[in-house]
C-alpha cells in the first residue's frame, strides 16, 4: 500500500490528520510536523489505526560468497 496523509478540516476549523499506509510510529514521525504546523499544539484527540501497532519491517538479505 502507498503511503498517503490526509489533512481534512471541517467547517469549524476542526483539523484531523490522518496516515495510511504506515505501520508503527512511522505514521507519527509523518504526521508530527504537519499537526504542529496546521494546530501549533498538541491534536485534542489521537487515535491510533492498528497498523500503528504493527512493526515497520525492513528485510535485509546478506550475500555470501
């Protein structure tokens, strides 16, 4: 899956940023600049997707000769 963020605000003003694709904390490290950015604070709610409690493996195949 590729990843995306998705930033909606509502007519309010409310703002939500959303991470798909990530798995993780990555989907933090992608989203914290954005959510300091558009509400200059702390977001009043942060649900965390499943995904958040996957691991973001890497594979590393080592080559012998």
């Amino acid at each position: 899956m590729d990843r995306k963020i998705t930033i909606t605000i509502d007519t309010e003003g409310k703002t939500q940023v959303e991470a798909h694709g990530y798995k993780g904390g990555t989907c933090t490290k992608a989203t914290e600049p954005l959510t300091k950015a558009l509400i200059g604070a702390k977001p009043d709610s942060d649900e965390k997707k499943p995904e958040f409690y996957q691991a973001d493996v890497q594979v590393r195949v080592a080559e012998h000769e």
